[in-house]
C-alpha cells in the first residue's frame, strides 16, 4: 500500500529519497513479530512486553525493536553502505513512525496534521514530519479501501483475531472491549464506526493535500460503508422476521 500511495501521489517529486526509504521500510516492518493480542490485553494482563516497555505502547516499541534487530544482521543490513549520520536520521525517523501507529495517538496525530493541510509547506521539518506520520497511519488501516471480494476475507480474520482476545480476556477476568466481544459486535457494527469516525476522516484530511486519493481512496471507504449499513438493516430485518415468527 505504501508503494503504491508514494506513486499515486507522485511522492518522489516532493518528500526526499532517504524520507521515502524510511516511510517505505517503516510499512515493511511496524507489526514485525505481533502477538495477535493489542495493547490494552499488553498492559492489563501486565505482560512481559508491557513491563519491559513501562505500558507505553508496548507493541509498537517491540516491532521496533525487531526490526532493528533484524537490521543488525549484515545480511539483512539493507542501511549498511549508508554514513553513521544518515542510518541515525533513519533509526530515528523509523522508530518515529512505527509508534506513530498506535491507535491511541490516532486524534493527536490526524488534528496536528489537520492544523497543516491548509498551508502544507513540503519544506517544513514539522510539515513533513505529520505528513509521513499520516501516511503510515493511512496505510497500516487501509484494509477497506480495497475491493470488497478482498478487504471482506481480511476483516473476518481481523474479527477473529479480536474475538480471541476477548474470549481470553474473559477466563483471565480482564477488562473487556466492546468493539471486540464476539456475544456484542457483528461485522457491520464493527465497521461502520470504524469506516465514520476514523478511516474516511483520516483520508479525507489526506485528500486535500493529495485530491488524486479522493477516487482511489476515500469513495470506496464511502462505498464500503454503505455496504456495511445496507449489510446492518438487512440483519435488522431479519432478525425482526425471526421475532415475528417466533410470536406467531
């Protein structure tokens, strides 16, 4: 995803060749080694990773982590003709965007980034900073801006996955998120909030400084929440059927 949004919004042109390798290898590696179990179960069921990273985004800082390690490796040292300087620049910049990943920072980052989009300036340390934070963020979520025959079968396994955490969440008698529950959320009901509140305002503030995304991008966020509210009215109705059946 983070190719293609490079291309599409013509990238090259305007952000610097070290930026993009940061923003392109950040993509590669922020869910490096993920548990399947979010944060919150991290800092709650008090986990290794929450205490060795002191309940501050435990996940995030262990996939960077990972990757450094990773990197540590000559043979997989892909930095490794680059200066002393330069590879500081990029542990400094990688690490910068992989924490900008934790939803948690979601408002924090989308509202600095909104505060700039009126008078972006490429040129501005600060200005590109949001920018790549935004980018990151955009395509670590993009799941739904693909065609549905595709993005469907991800969002089951995602469903899944949160429903696994639950139900473990349950027998060890942590606190549990709604929007994870298996007895609470249907796949429209995690979606539609999901697709409102977070994803079509998040590109949308993207789209202005980038309006070629608004086809490629934001209407089919628009259009899979459509699907998704059609999908809910139709499981409605049919549960009201099944009442009325039952009554009779």
């Amino acid at each position: 995803m983070m190719y293609g949004v490079i291309n599409l919004c013509k990238l090259t042109e305007s952000i610097p060749l070290c930026d993009l390798g940061i923003l392109l290898t950040s993509a590669v590696c922020h869910d490096l080694d993920h548990p399947g179990y979010n944060n919150a179960y991290q800092v709650n069921a008090r986990t290794e990773l929450a205490i060795r990273y002191n309940d501050i985004s435990p996940l995030e800082n262990h996939h960077c982590a990972v990757a450094f390690r990773i990197l540590s490796n000559p043979e997989c040292n892909i930095f490794r003709n680059v200066s002393e300087t330069i590879f500081r620049d990029i542990r400094a910049g990688m690490i910068q965007l992989i924490l900008a990943t934790d939803m948690a920072r979601h408002n924090e980052i989308l509202e600095a980034f909104k505060s700039r989009v009126d008078n972006f300036d490429f040129h501005n340390d600060e200005h590109l900073t949001s920018l790549k934070m935004i980018l990151i963020k955009c395509c670590d979520i993009s799941n739904e801006v693909r065609p549905m025959e595709i993005s469907e079968p991800w969002l089951d396994c995602l469903l899944e996955e949160y429903f696994n955490q639950s139900d473990r969440e349950k027998l060890e008698g942590l606190p549990v998120a709604p929007f994870m529950d298996r007895d609470k959320v249907t796949k429209p009901s995690a979606q539609i909030g999901f697709l409102k509140f977070v994803l079509i305002p998040m590109f949308s503030a993207l789209s202005k400084t980038f309006p070629q995304i608004e086809p490629i991008m934001v209407k089919p966020l628009i259009d899979a929440r459509e699907h998704y509210e059609r999908m809910q009215e139709d499981m409605e109705n049919g549960r009201k059927k099944a009442e009325n059946a039952a009554a009779t």
